[in-house]
C-alpha cells in the first residue's frame, strides 16, 4: 500500500454510539468517560515497545544525540507542545528535542491544505537541521498513513538514524518505517474519525513518558523534583525556594536568595554542598 492510498482503518471506524445529537449532556459526558478509559489499558499493553525505543534514545542523548517529532495536525502539534514544554521545566535547550509539524509553525493554529501529503518534506527540514546519526526520529500518525511522517521516517531510517513512532492503528505505513514502532490500539473515536479525542490522549501520554523518562536519566530530576526548571514567574521561584528549604534546612529568605543568586534549585544545592564541605 502506498503511504497516501486511504484505506478505511481503527481510527476511521465508526463510533459505536449513534445519534450523539439526541443525547443529554450527561449522557455524551458519562459516554467520553468511558471511552477514556480504554486509553489507559491501550498503553499498558504497549509499555514494551515504549521501553525499547526509550533505552536506545538514551544512549544516545547522552552523546550529544537530539530528538526529533514529525507529525501533521493533532499529531504534529502534540510533538511541538511536547518539545516546547521541556526547556522550562527541565532547564534544557530548546535545540535538544524539536516538533516539527507539516506546514510549519502556521499549522499550529489552521490547517494548511495539503502539507502532510509531501512525502519529502520532512527530510527536507531534518537535513536543515543537520541531523546527524546520534539523533532520532520519532513519527506521530494516528492514523499511520501520513505521507509526511512515513516519507521522513523512511529516509532518516535508510540513513541509520534511529526511528521511532507513535500510532493507532496496527500494522500500518509509519510503523512499518519506524525500527521501533509503538502502537496503542485505543479503538474507534466517540466521534467517528475524531483523532483528537482517545488517540491524542493516548500520544500525549506516550509522550509524557518519553520525554520525562529521559530527563531522569539524563539527570535533570533529583529524588522526585525539577531542580533544573527554569526560574520564569513567582510561583517557579516559591517552588525553587521549598525545594532548597527541604534539601538545605534553609530559612525562607535565605533559601530564596541562594535560588536567585545561582539561577537553578540544583546549581543552588551544589554550591551549597561545595562550601559546606
């Protein structure tokens, strides 16, 4: 099959509930509900293929690798929220785990007619980006059929760069390209062919434990708490400043001085320990 032939798939099936429009609000609710529910056992089922693609991706990371998101629509604007999501919380360069989305930045917002259909263009804007056999390519397609994601999956993958995805659909185009596909099978959509519903729950919760289990082991957690977060508003300070009064003892203000001196909870603690020693 080629990558832009449309064939009818999970994610396009049709909703096992008829006549929304006649439902209470209740009812519509309760329904979604329920429908949810079948996320979490999606992913469970999963966790295997999630594991293998993460143990790769850090080795390389901690080599200088990066990671890249390729995705179009819901898809793709999962993988920018994603990547633009770590920086702050993580203390880490935005140049570490980028989004890329088909249209580029105007589609996060409207849809751009007919960008997810150029089978090149991913390559196109990985190769702007240098991207190099240390990093790796993650493709997000609920369906698995993007030409976008699977023509950018393809190339990198020809080049021994490490490919990933993350799809809802079995045994389809994006996986077969990606060398470690991951696939969360969550079913028809309360809303037929409404991908934003369970499958965009279930890729941003994939998501989720990529990229928070790979700033753990790349050490940008201590014990439970963000201590590489970025310092950008007040409640980011207060947060800074508990976390130095539990680890240090600290009084309040002398804890929020530290915190503001060194610019980050962990350089505040290091330099602590240091003259304490």
């Amino acid at each position: 099959m080629s990558a832009n032939k449309f064939t009818l798939n999970i994610t396009e099936s049709p909703s096992q509930f008829q006549n929304l429009e006649n439902m209470e609000v209740s009812e519509l609710i309760y329904s979604m509900n329920q429908e949810d529910a079948k996320v979490h056992e999606a992913i469970k089922k999963a966790l295997p293929q999630i594991e293998q693609l993460i143990v790769r991706i850090v080795d390389r990371m901690k080599k200088g690798g990066r990671v890249f998101y390729l995705g179009a629509g819901t898809s793709g604007r999962l993988g920018v929220l994603d990547a633009s999501e770590l920086p702050p919380t993580f203390g880490i360069p935005d140049t570490l785990v980028i989004g890329l989305i088909a249209g580029g930045d105007v589609a996060l917002r409207k849809a751009v007619e007919n960008a997810e259909d150029d089978l090149h263009m991913a390559w196109n804007e990985l190769k702007a980006h240098k991207i190099n056999k240390l990093d790796t390519v993650i493709g997000i397609a609920a369906s698995g059929s993007t030409p976008y994601v699977v023509g950018g999956l393809q190339q990198a993958r020809q080049c021994d760069i490490l490919t990933g995805c993350i799809t809802c659909n079995p045994g389809s185009e994006v996986a077969k390209a990606a060398e470690f596909p991951i696939e969360a099978i969550v079913g028809p959509e309360f809303i037929t062919g409404s991908t934003r519903l369970k499958a965009g729950t279930a890729q941003k919760m994939i998501l989720n434990m990529i990229t928070s289990t790979l700033m753990i082991k790349l050490g940008k957690i201590k014990g439970n708490k963000m201590v590489n977060m970025q310092l950008t508003n007040k409640k980011l300070i207060q947060r800074g400043t508990n976390m130095l009064m539990e680890e240090l003892g600290l009084k309040k203000e002398n804890a929020q001085e530290l915190l503001i001196q060194y610019g980050s909870v962990k350089k505040a603690i290091d330099s602590f320990k240091r003259v304490e020693k």
